[in-house]
C-alpha cells in the first residue's frame, strides 16, 4: 500500500529537519494527522510568525525579536567576558546554570570538513572583532571530534587578540557513579581537578 502523495511529501519535509529520521517524521506526520485542524493552523501561524519576527543579534549572533538580544542588552553582565558557544541552544542551557554571567557569542556549528563546514560557514571573524587584550574568551564548543577541531582553532586565532582564552571543564555528572564513567570523561575530570581550599 502506497501513502497519498500529500502525506509522503510531509513525511519527507519533516525528515529533514534536525535528529528526525523517516520513522520520526512518519509517526510525527500521523501525529499531526489526528490533531484538530485549528491546532495544525495554530502551529502554521506560529511558524510563520517565528521565521518573520526572529533574527540573529548584530553583536552575539544569537536568535532574538528584538535589535539586541536579551544579554547583549544588559549592562549588568560581565563586558569583559565572552562565553563562545556552537549554538544558540547552548546559550539556554548555560544560562539554566546561573554560573555565567557574561556575554556570549555563537559560531552557528562547528569546524566540520567532512559537513563541508569551514571557519569561513561559522561567525568566526565577528568573534574576532569582538575581542581585546581585556576579554577572557571562555571556550564552550562540545566534546565531539568537531566542537575539539573548532576549539583549537579559535585558540590559535585568539592567540594575537592577547585576550584570556579559557576552555570549559570536563568532569562527571553530578550524582554519576565513578564505575559507569567512560575513560575518557574519567581522565579529563582527573587532569581537570582543582585543589580544595
């Protein structure tokens, strides 16, 4: 049995979207499906209305309806700090932390060669004209092979800024057992520990 041409292209659009796979897309489609028709509309208009209101801030690069984003913004946080994150998500999960309360700036992905993602994709040279010898630049990229490549990266090219460039801390979850921690988050919380006072 073949699906009706409209549901197939669904599926298809839907698929293509980030972590969502063909079953995914297939079980969302249906999933949207079954919905009442003024919840598909609701969510259209909502669409819509996210791709017209949101754009990149002018000096973060992350997403915001208004001219400056919500940090940029705030004359309260830390100017001489510059937390570089891969995506604007990153930015919402540090700021869940409370810990942080500098600027940030988001490269929109990391170095990837095999992507066809070079420094020349990333917002790489407008962090560059950010930064002074009075910036500490807190590297936040991930621990995948491609957040590792943009780190070194952005650490040679900070080098003649004469800014503090840091990299975050690796370590175990708080509450994770030593026995289930892989080698490698075990022996970078091991080299990364700090001297109790």
């Amino acid at each position: 049995m073949k699906y009706p041409s409209s549901l197939l292209q669904l599926i298809r659009e839907l698929s293509r979207w980030p972590g969502i796979g063909p079953k995914s897309a297939q079980k969302l489609a249906f999933y949207l499906f079954e919905q009442p028709q003024e919840d598909i509309e609701r969510i259209a208009r909502l669409l819509l209305s996210a791709k017209e209101e949101l754009h990149l801030c002018p000096q973060c690069f992350n997403v915001t309806d208004k001219e400056l984003c919500e940090v940029c913004s705030d004359a309260t946080r830390a100017q001489n700090q510059i937390c570089v994150v891969e995506d604007p998500g990153d930015v919402l999960a540090i700021e869940r932390s409370g810990e942080y309360r500098g600027l940030y700036h988001v490269l929109h992905g990391a170095i990837s060669p095999m992507h066809g993602v070079g420094p020349d994709k990333l917002y790489i040279k407008q962090l560059l004209t950010r930064v002074t010898p009075d910036h500490e630049v807190i590297l936040a990229t991930s621990t995948t092979v491609e957040g590792e490549a943009t780190s070194m990266y952005l650490q040679r090219q900070l080098a003649p800024t004469n800014a503090t460039v840091s990299r975050i801390a690796y370590g175990l979850p708080v509450g994770g057992a030593l026995e289930y921690a892989d080698e490698v988050t075990l022996g970078r919380a091991i080299s990364g520990r700090q001297k109790i006072k």
